[in-house]
C-alpha cells in the first residue's frame, strides 16, 4: 500500500545536475594558430599592417579622418599581437576569465572599429576630384592618381 499523498512515480530528475553547461575554451601554444580565433588574429595583423603602410605612404589631405584609420590600425594591429601572445605564451591559463567571451568581444570591437575606419577611409577617398587650392593661379585635385589608387586599396 501506497503512503497517504505518496505516488509510485519517482520526481523527475534535475536536467542540470546531467546535462552540465557546454564548456568551449581556447587552446593556447601554437595550436592557438589552428583556430578561427588564431586565424581573425593572424588576419588582423596582416590587414592591419598592410592599411597602416598604405595610409602612411599617401599625403593626408584630411588630417582629422585619416588620423582616426591611422589610430584604429596601429591599436588594433597593436592589441591583436597583444591577444595573440596571451595565448601563445600560455599565459590564458594563468588570467580567471571566461576567454571567450573575451575573445567575442575583442573581434567584435575591432570589427566595428575597422568598419568606421573603413568607412571614413571611403569619405577621404570619394573626396579626391575637389579641388584643392594652393593660391590663386594653381589648383590641384585634393588626391593625385597614385595616391588615389593607394586610397582605394587602403579602404578595401
């Protein structure tokens, strides 16, 4: 006989205490360079090295704009080689922080930067047939041909 109230069904398991939360976490070492985090940081840099040489090899026409494309390349190509060495030299084990979460974040911030970058880079660039006045008698477009091209290439 059953117990007053009692039922003859056991409650149902917590799902929790069976089904832990999924844990993804980073390699670090050299195997870092085998992920899609390894490979966005490794892009990066090299995108970022190559817009940094390209602005820096044209004249600035507009010191305010490209100072910015200037700054978000140097700082981001600076922190990506910050990050990358954090989990090359193994010292994520040795920082408590949730590494992905930190590793969204980071590409998502230089994800915005770099398109803003972009985009201002894109402005200084469309900008390049307004004339751009020495005095009086001479006149010069405000990007020459060859800087032009190097503007197109930056931007893209």
């Amino acid at each position: 006989m059953l117990p007053r109230g009692g039922s003859s069904m056991p409650p149902p398991p917590n799902p929790a205490a069976y089904f832990p939360p999924p844990r993804v976490t980073l390699p670090s070492g050299l195997d870092i360079l085998r992920t899609y985090s390894g490979a966005f940081i490794s892009l990066e840099i090299l995108f970022g090295t190559v817009v940094w040489i390209l602005v820096s090899a044209t004249r600035v026409p507009l010191p305010l704009l490209q100072g910015w494309v200037m700054f978000v390349a140097v700082t981001a190509w600076f922190l990506s080689i910050v990050f990358l060495c954090v989990f090359l030299f193994s010292y994520a084990n040795r920082i408590a922080i949730n590494w992905n979460q930190a590793d969204f974040l980071f590409h998502g911030a230089t994800f915005v930067f770099y398109f803003g970058a972009f985009l201002l880079q894109a402005a200084t660039t469309s900008l390049h047939h307004l004339p751009r006045s020495f005095n009086s008698t001479t006149r010069a477009t405000l990007l020459a041909d060859n800087e032009y091209n190097i503007s197109i290439a930056a931007s893209v």
